[in-house]
C-alpha cells in the first residue's frame, strides 16, 4: 500500500451541513485534498490541539495522550484507511518500549486529533484520494497555514513549508514564510 501523507490546511463549519464542520487535509507533494464532515466536539478536540490552547482539565485525547507516554508508547503516524458508506475510518500506530507496533482502530476525527497531539505524520491512500479526495482548480492557493502564526514554527519547519509552498508555485506565501525565517533569524 502507497502511503500519501497529508496535512491539516483547514477546520471550518460545514456549508453543507450547518450542525458540523469540514476538516480539510491536503496531500503533502501534490494539490488534491480530502475533505472530512467532523462533529462540533471532534472539531473543537483538533482546534484546541492545533492553537496549543491550556484547558482547566485534560481532555479526553490529552489523557489518552498522556496514558500512552506514561506507559512509554507513542503515536507514530495516522493512516485514513478505509471510506465505508461515506464515513472516513482511521488506525493509529502506536509504537512501543520495547519495539513492538500496535495497530488500533479509530474515528478519523479522532485519530486525527491525537496525531495532532503527538505530532506525527497522516496519511492515506490512493484509493481514497481517488474516491473522496478534490483536485484544485488553482493550484497557487494551495497553501493554508495549519497552525495560524508563522512564527510558532521552528526555522526547520519553515524551511519545510517553504519547499511545499515553492513546489506549488505559490510564491505569495512562500514571501511570507521567508519574512518569518528573516525575522526568527534577527
């Protein structure tokens, strides 16, 4: 199975569906994305993950989050692997101490809240892409900054995201992300 890794670019409220909200993931090398339907709390788990907000009390992910470190085994990557009847199904890949892997069924809401959280890797397949992903008609929009500020990410990251966003030809976010990269280096 080709894996095809994507990123998180978008969480709004749904057009289609006024009760919930559309996650949008994009592949990583190439201008297709996958829109995901999401509910109003599995929303708020992946905006409050990706803000980095402070909640009073850990949230369900956060102590999955934290029962999984404290038994030394971390989310190595999410994989979108299965569309049933419309509904996306995730699996997590949990690694742990003493090498072993474990493969554990999820809600892609889910899974991709704790990947957010761990701060692993997405993917799907082909397959899926093929069957629920939208190819853009601008390719030069592509880029979306998933995590609000460009000044969150490391000198690193920017220089990941402006390989991505130079890739697509997107030169008008590629100036702002080597703004960023000016700024953290003075």
């Amino acid at each position: 199975m080709k894996k095809i890794e994507l990123n998180i670019i978008a969480l709004a409220r749904s057009e289609s569906n006024k009760d919930n909200y559309v996650l949008v993931l994009e592949e990583q090398k190439g201008f297709r994305r996958l829109p995901i339907i999401i509910g109003p709390f599995e929303a708020q788990a992946i905006a409050v993950a990706l803000e980095r907000m402070k909640t009073n009390r850990p949230l369900t992910h956060d102590l999955f989050k934290t029962t999984l470190e404290q038994l030394e085994a971390l989310i190595t990557e999410v994989i979108i692997s299965e569309i049933q009847g419309g509904i996306f199904h995730a699996t997590l890949v949990i690694q742990k101490a003493d090498g072993n892997q474990l493969m554990i069924d999820a809600r892609s809401s889910d899974a991709i809240s704790m990947a957010v959280r761990f701060a692993c890797p997405i993917f799907t397949t082909e397959e899926i892409m093929k069957s629920a992903g939208v190819v853009l008609e601008s390719p030069s929009k592509a880029f979306t900054n998933k995590r609000g500020n460009l000044s969150d990410y490391s000198m690193e990251e920017l220089e990941q995201l402006l390989k991505q966003v130079l890739a697509k030809e997107d030169y008008e976010s590629a100036s702002k992300i080597r703004d960023a990269m000016r700024k953290k280096k003075d």
